[in-house]
C-alpha cells in the first residue's frame, strides 16, 4: 500500500526542533537533533542510544507526525537485554499532535549504559519521524523491520542525577538476587543505604537499601515483629517518589490479618525521601508477627528503597501477594507498656506492689496487689492527662485474690496508668487498651 505524505507536513518535520523542555534537575541529555530525512513507520522502528550520565532516566520524547487511523502507536524503552523499562501506548486521545513523550520516568542508569527506543505503530496506524542519515554524528542506529538503516532518529532523553538519597549507590542495576524474575509491576533498581530515625521507646528498623522497588499500582506488604510489648505510633518508609495527585491506603495488621491501626496518605506526607505514617491505636506483643500493607490506586506509581535478601532477617515484603526476595527500608517506632514495671512514691519494708493482666486489655483488667493495704485504699485507672476513668476502694489488709475492674471496652484504645493509693503511698504502672 502506498501513502503520501502531505509537503507542508513534511518540510514542517524536517525543520521542527523544539523539545519539551527538560526537567530543571535533570543533568543531562542524550540527544540526536540533526534532520535532513524522515523515516516512514508503519511496522517497528528501533533506535540504540547511550545514556551520559549515571542518574535515572526522566524522560525521552521522539519527535513524530502520527496517523492513527484508528491504531495505536507503542513507545518503549528496553535496556542491553530488551527487558522493558518503560512502556507508553499512544492514541488520539493522548497524542499532543508533535510528538511521542514518555515522562515521569525514573529508570537508574549507569554512564554509557546501552538502551533501545521501540516505536511500534499497529491495527493501521502510521507515523513520520524526522532524522539523519549521518550516522557518524550519533553514537547508536536506527533499525526498521530489524533492517538497519544507518540513520538516527530525532529523538531526546533526559537524565536526572543522582539524588542525596542515591549517592552512596553501589554499581548495577539489579540487587542480589540476580536470577529472580520479579513481577510486572516490581523492577530491582539501584539505590543507596537511608538513616530512618522514628519516635517511641523501641523501633524495629531495616535502614540498608541496594535497590528500588517499583510498585505500580496495586498493594505491597511488609512483614516485621514487635520490638516490645505496647503501641506502634509512627513508622517511616524510604521513599524516592509517591504519585502526585492519588491518595494511598495504609494499614499495620496482625500476622493473621487483624487490622491494628490504618490510615491514608499522599504525596504530601513524604519529606526527604521519607513517608511518614502515624498510628493511633491498637496494640502488639514483643516478638509479635506483624506487617505494614499499602494499596496504591490503580494508575498511581509508589517507588520504595529497598535490599535483596537472601533470608528473612527483618521480614518479607510481598507485592500483590507474590513474595520477593526484598525487604523495604522501613522503621517503626513503638511506645512500650509494661505492666509488671512499678513506680513506688516511697521505697520501705512494707512496700506495695501492682500488675495487672492481660495486657493488652479489653473488657475487663485483673490486678494483683502486694503488701498491707489500709483503709481508704483507692485503685484508679487515669487516661492520658491524668483524669481518673475508673475508681474501686478496696478492703483494708492483704488481698488473696485479683481485683476485677470490670465494663472497660467502653473506654478507647491507647495507654493508661493504674493507680494505687494507700495511705501516702502511690504505686503506679502503665497498661495498654486495646
């Protein structure tokens, strides 16, 4: 079949040089902006390039008059071993009438690293792409049908350097472990160890990275245990890019599912490179099983330091309920309560003492109390500012059996402080509800 190309359109093409413009931090482009010829594409086009920096991929636009024609034209980008990197489809819907722009990109590179443009036009369409056909002044070359050319597209890619959380990367692109075929949605990237510093008496932390885990769409969950027995309140997450503009779901669950505290976030809660998440309720045992999970919306891009591991010392990391060899650096801060810990006002022969089980508690909490009591003696549960919720007077002398304080679900979940007060002694230890 033959097709004829309009002159105007043509000569217009030949002379276009305007690019979108690049990124203010991108460091670099490789670029081919000669044209004295054009490539008629109906079929697959290939055009091999170098990057010029190390960094990350931002960005590549390729220069193209386009007839759909009721197809679609592919845009791609592969790396040495045409494994795709980046993957764009085309229509009139999306077409900005000039060229065919992938953005948003962040695909770590090497200096000098080989990649491959794929344009493929389909069902129909077909497309006009200006370039030369002085192959000396461009390291690469074009292809057509896997036919070489000895010509070069007009084409750009930008290439961002290398952001403070990625300096200390290490070289390659994959982690170590070479041989595992990640998901669709997952790709190993290089990246370099972050310091994740978080509140609480104790936080469990994997702070090493040697990879990036794209995750695109869909939900990933990380497996770790509790530090101590009490209340995770924060955690952060290494984070080198969250999707603008999409509202993501987070949840810190129980081993078998059991929701602890959940929330949402955006991209305006990552500072730094890191996300902040915030708990407000729920509670663990030391050594207790449990995973953070984040659905992210379909369409919207999450991007997670991580490291490949050979065995589960911190966890396992899970993408849409298929197990990787990765764990993401993350840490999780958790404000301790310990029951069997107690504060006394007064340090004597006849001191008292006070636990209380089970911690957590729910609709009822047991309190043992040690030593001789005296009359008035008071036993007081006190929320967070110190107000009193619950109030028992107890009998004067030694007690044989547990104090029940019962009807407790009615009060929220969080940390509270039992009282004792006997006489001028005040005994006073923290509990968790759950």
């Amino acid at each position: 079949m033959i097709r004829f190309i309009p002159l105007l359109g043509l000569c217009a093409l030949l002379t276009q040089t305007a690019f979108a413009a690049a990124p203010q931090d991108d460091l670099c482009k490789t670029e081919q902006d000669h044209i004295n010829t054009a490539i008629y594409v109906e079929g697959m086009l290939t055009q091999s390039f170098r990057t010029c920096s190390k960094g990350s991929i931002s960005y590549i636009e390729v220069i193209a008059s386009v007839d759909f024609d009721g197809g679609t034209v592919d845009v791609a980008i592969m790396d040495a071993s045409f494994t795709p990197k980046a993957l764009q489809t085309f229509t009139p819907d999306n077409y900005n009438g000039t060229s065919l722009i992938l953005d948003n990109l962040a695909i770590p590179t090497l200096k000098n690293d080989e990649y491959t443009l794929v344009v493929r036009a389909m069902n129909g369409a077909s497309c006009v792409i200006p370039g030369t056909d002085d192959a000396e002044n461009f390291v690469g070359g074009a292809r057509l049908y896997g036919e070489e050319l000895d010509k070069n597209v007009k084409f750009s890619t930008g290439v961002r350097s290398a952001t403070p959380n990625l300096a200390g990367a290490l070289d390659g692109r994959k982690s170590d472990a070479d041989t595992y075929d990640v998901p669709n949605n997952a790709m190993s990237r290089t990246a370099a160890g972050l310091d994740l510093i978080v509140s609480g008496n104790c936080s469990v932390t994997q702070d090493q990275s040697n990879g990036v885990i794209n995750v695109n769409g869909g939900s990933f969950l990380q497996t770790f245990t509790a530090c101590e027995r009490g209340q995770f309140i924060e955690a952060k997450v290494a984070t080198p890019y969250v999707e603008p503009g999409y509202e993501f779901t987070y949840a810190l669950v129980h081993y078998n599912g059991d929701m602890i505290a959940d929330g949402t976030f955006t991209s305006e809660d990552v500072t730094d490179g890191q996300l902040k998440l915030a708990f407000d309720k729920g509670s663990v045992r030391k050594d207790a099983p449990v995973a953070l999970k984040v659905t992210c919306p379909e369409g919207a891009r999450m991007a997670l330091l991580a490291i490949g591991v050979s065995n589960a010392n911190f966890g396992r990391l899970f993408i849409d309920g298929q197990a990787v060899p990765f764990n993401i650096a993350m840490s999780a801060g958790l404000k301790t309560a310990l029951a069997a810990h107690t504060q006394s006002m007064e340090d004597d022969r006849n001191s008292l003492e006070i636990s209380a089980f089970p911690i957590p508690f729910n609709e009822s909490l047991s309190v043992n109390v040690r030593g001789t009591l005296q009359e008035g003696a008071l036993l007081q549960v006190l929320d967070h500012q110190g107000t009193p919720v619950k109030s028992i007077s107890l009998t004067a002398g030694q007690l044989t059996a547990p104090v029940r304080l019962d009807n407790m679900g009615e009060l929220r979940s969080g940390i509270y402080s039992l009282r004792l007060l006997n006489g001028r002694k005040v005994v006073s230890i923290r509990i968790l509800k759950a």
